[in-house]
C-alpha cells in the first residue's frame, strides 16, 4: 500500500479519534434530570486532615477545598468533608492538592444539595495511553498496526452495540455472544491479516474451536456448579436487571475471551502450513501435517503458558489467598470466585489446543500452491 493511502488511513483514524473525545466532553451521559450527576472537580487545598483509629485499621478525614471543572457547577468552589476508610476500595483514597476527582452529586427536597468524592478522574490519562499505544502501533507495524486498531474498534462496537444491548433486552447471553463472535472473527481477522487464503483458513478454524470452546464451558459450568455470582459486578447486574441469566453471562465471557486468543494461533498456524509447502512443494498430507504441528507444538506450549500468566496476573489478589488463607488448599479451589477463575484459564486453554490441529488439518487439506492475496507472516 503507498504512503498516501497509509496517510490517509492515519488521518481518518486521527479525526475518528479526536471526534470521539469531543463527543464524550461535550456530551456526557444524560443525568436523571439534575437529580444525580457525576462531577469533575480539582483539589484546590486540603483544609484539614485528621487521623483516628478504628476497629478497620487507622481511618482519614479530609476537608477538602475544590473547584468543579465539569458538571453542572463547573467554576463553582465548594469545601466537603471526605472520609478514607481503609480497605474500602476507591472510598478508601487520600487525595493531594492539584489531584482531579469525580463528585457524585445528589439533590433532594429531605437532603438538600450533597456532594461525595467518590473517585480518582482518570480518564484524560487513558486517553494519553491509548495515544501512546496507537503511536507504537503503527510505528511498529505501520499500515499493519493501523488495520489492527480498525479491528480492534469494530470489534468493540459489536460488543457495546450488539452483544451487550441485546444481553441486557434479556436475550439468550449464550446465543447472543456466540453470533456476535461470528460477526467479529471475519472483520478482525481480514483486516489484520488479508484477504487470502490463509486468514480465511484461520477464520473457519477459530468458529470450530469456539463453537469446541461454548460446549465445554457449558459442560464445566453445570458440572463444577459455577452461579456467576461471584463476583460484586454480577450481583448489582442481578440487581439492576433480574432478567439477565448471570450464569449464562459467564459463559459468554468465556467465549469471548477464547476469540481473542485464537486469533493469533490460527493464523500463525495456516501461515505455518502455508510456508512449509511453499518452500517445499513435494510435501503433501500427512507429512506435511506432521512438520507443521512439531512447530504446532512449541507454539501450544508457549500460547498456553502467556494465557496462563495473563489470567494469573489479572486475578493476582485473587492468587494470594491460596498463601494468605489459613484453609487447606482445596477448600480454597472450592470457593466459586477461585473455581470461576480456574475454570475460564483451563476452558480457553483447551479451547486453544484443540485450534492448532484444526488449522493445521484445514490449511493441509486446502494447500494448492502458492497464496493468491497477501501473505502476512508472524
């Protein structure tokens, strides 16, 4: 591709990008007609703070000066009082001067005006982040790292436009995530990776394995008696909207996750097959199928211990109570937040074994020659 259309992809993502932070400034999420309103607000000066001793640990009370920079009140100055109570998660922060917070501001005819840090206002930061990780990526794979951020943003509006509005109507969870998968595989992978016979080998190899992948979490859900209610979110969910099955909310989770890693080993793996008959044209069936799965197998062996380490590092608190927790260890793997967490790493893990002899029976079976379109090498 020239450099005028790598340019011009640069600059619609650009204006795409900058519209999107306009649109979230200017129009924020409707209020309940004034009545509650999350604020932005600046700390302008810490008038007081006062330290006390409680049964939970040593508890901080601020008074603290601020001035609203976003809401209804932006430029007025107010002074609250903030209580840190440890181990209380967000409601647990001691702020400093300059730092920007959230105020969750509420209005009624017995209360009056009440306004409560509730947050940190963290926002802008990500917005420098995902700059930063836009640049990298196309600096690292230019037109490639364009594409993969093209993918990366219609497979979110699947999810926020079509998967989760639909989940929420009360539609079968199940059915709902494993059609938006269908629709997100063809875009994301022939974005990435082309329009050749590669990707679309790669692409009927991730349906088998997720549809491989729905069937067992739905096997190992009933059998390990797994609710979904272990976590806070799914409670409130629960709360909120009686209608949606959390149970089978997990299970699309499940699949979900599963996508995004087979993306990367299917494609290797067609790639792999690709390669190998390119460089050598007499190596047919099962000989062929053989030399691509010894490097099949390194790459399972690699895939599944980054899948491991990621789920191990995203629950990592969750890791600890196996040292901290006084109980034997398998009354720790009893606790349904453990369980839900050891049950989605070892379902996506052999969600992801099982891909790689597929693609590779796949792309063996389909190797004629050559790729007519693009190749895109791992």
């Amino acid at each position: 591709m020239t450099n005028i259309h790598m340019r011009n992809l640069l600059l619609i993502f650009v204006n795409f990008f900058v519209l999107f932070i306009i649109f979230t400034e200017i129009f924020p999420k409707a209020s309940y007609a004034q009545i509650e309103e999350t604020l932005e607000a600046e700390v302008l000066n810490v008038v007081d703070q006062i330290e006390n001793e409680t049964p939970l640990g040593m508890e901080t009370t601020q008074t603290l000066e601020l001035k609203i920079v976003k809401g209804v009140f932006k430029g007025d100055v107010i002074t609250i009082d903030h209580n840190a109570i440890p181990s209380f998660g967000s409601y647990g922060n001691i702020y400093q001067k300059g730092e920007k917070v959230l105020v969750m501001y509420t209005h009624s005819e017995d209360t009056g005006k009440i306004f409560t840090i509730t947050d940190y206002s963290r926002y802008r930061s990500l917005y420098v982040l995902f700059a930063i990780f836009v640049l990298v990526s196309i600096l690292g794979a230019g037109i490639w790292g364009i594409k993969s951020i093209v993918g990366l943003a219609y497979s979110f509006i699947i999810v926020f436009v079509y998967i989760l509005p639909l989940i929420i109507k009360g539609y079968n969870p199940l059915l709902v995530t494993i059609s938006g998968c269908f629709l997100i595989a063809p875009g994301t992978f022939t974005l990435s990776h082309g329009f050749n016979r590669k990707t679309y080998i790669a692409l009927g190899a991730t349906l088998v394995a997720l549809l491989i992948t729905g069937v067992l979490a739905t096997i190992s859900i009933g059998k390990i008696y797994l609710t979904g209610y272990a976590s806070e979110e799914a409670s409130f969910i629960s709360i909120i909207n009686s209608e949606i099955d959390i149970q089978l909310l997990l299970l699309a989770g499940i699949i979900i996750g599963s996508l995004g890693i087979l993306d990367d080993a299917t494609v290797s793996q067609s790639s792999i097959v690709s390669q190998l008959k390119n460089a050598n044209s007499e190596l047919k069936g099962l000989e062929l199928y053989k030399r691509a799965m010894q490097v099949g197998k390194d790459h399972i062996a690699s895939a599944v211990n980054t899948l491991v380490l990621v789920y191990v590092g995203a629950a990592l608190p969750l890791m600890t109570l196996f040292l901290i927790d006084p109980s034997p260890y398998w009354e720790v793997l009893n606790y349904e937040i453990v369980a839900e967490e050891i049950t989605r790493m070892l379902v996506s893990s052999i969600g992801l074994i099982s891909a790689i002899p597929i693609t590779t029976a796949l792309a063996v079976k389909f190797a004629s020659g050559n790729d007519s379109g693009h190749t895109h090498n791992h």
